[in-house]
C-alpha cells in the first residue's frame, strides 16, 4: 500500500471516529473549504479587538470541520471572503494570501482574526490525518507544560504572599503580580507607587524564596525614571521575569533600558507578528517573549517567533488567552525547544466554558498536559452558541495580487 493512501485511510478513519463524519470509499485529501461560520462565545463581552474570543469553524466540501478562536467579526468575515474554494491544506500559502493579499499589512486588530482562521486550518488538516497538531509541527518535545499564575482563585489566603504560597503548592511554577495603584478613578501616582510596588516584590520574595518562584508585570505603568528605580532595586531580588518595564509603542526604547538594568526583562504581550519581536531578538535586548494566540496570527507564525527567540536565548512565555487558544499553545509548546517556556493561567486554572468538552485541556497539579486526540482536540457545541454569520462566497471586490513564476504569494 502507498504510503498517502495509507495515511489518508488511517487518517480518515480516525477521522470519523473524532467528528462522526462517515468514511466512504469515495473520501479524499483534496478538500475545498466550502463555509466559514462564526459564532459569539456567550457571557464574553469584553470590548478589546485584541482579546477577541469568537469561535471560528472552517468547512470543507467533505463537511469535515475546523476550529479556531479570536478575531472581530468584520475582520474574520473579510478574511473568509478571500478562501472559500481554496485548499485547506496549504496553511502557509493562505496565511500569506490573508497577510499580503490586500496590499496593507495587517494591524494587529486583522492578525488576530487571521490568527483565528488560521487555528482553525490547523485543527481541521490535524483530524483530516487523524493526528494531534503538535505531531504537524514536529512531535512532542516535552510531557508537559508549565504554568505561572495571575491571582489565585482557589486559595483562601487573605493576603498575597499567602495566596502565592498557595499557588506554588498547588504544582504551578510562578506567581506573577502587576504594579500598585492604577484601579478605580484615584489618579495614579509615579513616585508612590514605584515605592509601594517595590515593598511589595520585596515582601513577595521573602514570602516565597525567591528563586524565580514570583514575577512582576509593570504593564507599562511607569516612565522611564520610576521604572528603572523599581528595576535597580528588584535586582537584589530573584523575579522571574519583569515585564513591560516602559510603553511598547518603540521597541527601540528596550536598547536604552536593556543597558540600564540586569534584571530578566520580559515583553510582547501586546505585540503582533515576528516583526514586532524581531529587533529585541536579534539585539538581546529581553530575555522572554510574551506573545500569544492568536495575537501572533496564528500557530505558524508563533512557532517562527520562538524559532527566533530560540537563537538568541530568548524563552516563551504566553500572555493569558481564551480557552481554545491555550489549549492551542499547548500544541505549540509542548512541540518546540525552549528550555524556559510556561503558559499563564489568568486565576491560576484553565477557563472551561460549557460549549467546549470538559476534558479539553489536562491540567493537572499545576501543569497543562498535551492533549493527544485529532487536531486540537477540542469539540466545540455550536449549539451552545450564538450563530453571527457564515460566508458561503467570496467578495466581490476583490483587491489584485501577484504571484511569483514558482507560484508563490509576491506583494502587489
């Protein structure tokens, strides 16, 4: 037996034992992507374009279905009215299609659905072969992967160190804390609150041995004089990470702050694709990256950052994301080679909203566990949520592209 037809039976039969598709004789590899669905995640209504949580579902003329998670509704719905008919197979080539095709470079607003759609194409190609994502991106490279914690709900510990000392019990690698001040309409003040905050790193890393067991987000809160003020004296400490020392609009800014301080510097949380991270990288100006899914524009793009940050020693640590997109990140760490490499649990667990399977995500003493059914192993219940639209054709006012004699994507 060939190797393809041995691949495309086996595939396929696990296929119909994951989604209930039949398999028949007449089954193939050359699938059309024929609708593309979007539905709203019910009770998320936080309004930031980049943290985005509606689930997408990509369709093939075969009715094998993929799913994916992130993005506005406009910007998911020009995209998929640029790829029905198209081969779900090439994700790459569609990733390129969606990024250059409209001859502007994408925002970070349009990434995030692209991230979305692009998720989705992973987890329909990984059922059509019947294999978990992380083989498609080069198998496992480790068992499991850790977490670090914003908050800890389950603790009943009434101040912060305790709740830290709880979460680190509870199998999590990190405790992570933002600045003081900065809630409600008091007007935040620069001078107090980088002594107040420094008080309380201090006392955090009493509490838990320091030993990278805690990790402060400035959440670029402060100028540069207060900033650095708060990194001279975390040096003595042992963080983790200290994250978004300044603003993040100029990347640049990271050569000035690199230079002035030594303590582990980590950004990326509101960064986009890897030209965003591409200029701390290659000058080791920090020492973790923060992007996430589908922020990034998807699971290719993500892999490429780390693949970058891998070659100057940058480790990956995501910023919290909806519940879809970690359990995508799973397949993504759990196949790369960083030796420092964590996931964040905003309230130190995994979300499980109704409409997805209970067991999606292994979380397990601290730990997310990789997950080794079909795709991303995920099952979504549409049913449970709200239907916003389905493209079934492409847009009328398509906009020219070029491609290269190879036929590859070329910008217009």
């Amino acid at each position: 037996m060939e190797r393809r037809q041995f691949l495309k039976i086996g595939g396929l039969g696990s296929l119909a034992l994951f989604t209930g598709i039949p398999f028949s004789s007449h089954a193939r590899s050359d699938f059309k992507i024929k609708k593309i669905r979007y539905y709203a995640a019910p009770g998320y209504n936080k309004p930031l374009f980049n943290q985005a949580r509606g689930i997408v579902e990509i369709e093939t003329d075969s009715g094998l279905i993929g799913i994916g998670e992130g993005g506005t509704p406009d910007m998911v719905k020009q995209c998929a009215e640029m790829l029905i008919g198209e081969d779900p197979f090439r994700i790459e080539h569609l990733w390129q299609y969606l990024y250059r095709g409209m001859f502007y470079p994408p925002g970070r607003e349009k990434l995030h659905g692209v991230g979305a759609i692009e998720m989705a194409l992973w987890d329909l190609k990984g059922k059509a072969l019947g294999v978990p994502v992380y083989e498609l991106l080069g198998g496992k490279t480790r068992n499991y992967v850790e977490c670090y914690a914003t908050g800890f709900r389950k603790s009943k510990a009434t101040t912060m160190e305790g709740q830290a000392q709880d979460c680190l019990e509870a199998g999590l690698r990190c405790y992570r804390i933002g600045p003081t001040g900065g809630n409600g309409d008091l007007p935040f003040d620069f001078y107090e609150n980088s002594k107040k905050t420094i008080e309380t790193c201090q006392r955090l890393d009493k509490a838990v041995g320091g030993s990278g067991n805690w990790a402060i987000d400035l959440h670029t809160r402060f100028d540069t004089t207060e900033a650095i003020k708060i990194c001279d004296a975390l040096e003595e400490l042992e963080p983790y990470f200290v994250e978004d020392i300044i603003r993040s609009e100029n990347p640049e800014v990271y050569r000035t702050i690199r230079n002035m301080t030594k303590v582990p510097i980590a950004v990326g949380e509101q960064f986009g694709d890897r030209w965003d991270s591409n200029v701390l990288m290659e000058n080791h100006l920090i020492d973790y990256s923060r992007v996430t899914l589908p922020n990034t524009g998807g699971i290719s793009e993500i892999k490429k950052i780390i693949a970058i940050g891998e070659t100057h020693y940058v480790g990956i640590i995501p910023h919290f994301t909806g519940p879809l997109s970690t359990a995508a990140l799973v397949h993504v760490l759990g196949s790369s080679s960083p030796t420092r490499c964590m996931i964040e649990l905003a309230g130190g667990e995994p979300e499980k909203p109704t409409y997805f399977n209970e067991d999606f995500i292994d979380f397990r003493e601290g730990k997310i566990h990789l997950n080794d059914r079909p795709g991303l192993g995920v099952i979504f219940s549409p049913e449970k949520a709200s239907l916003l639209f389905e493209v079934t054709k492409n847009t009328e006012f398509t906009h020219p592209y070029l491609k290269s004699p190879d036929g590859a994507i070329h910008n217009w």
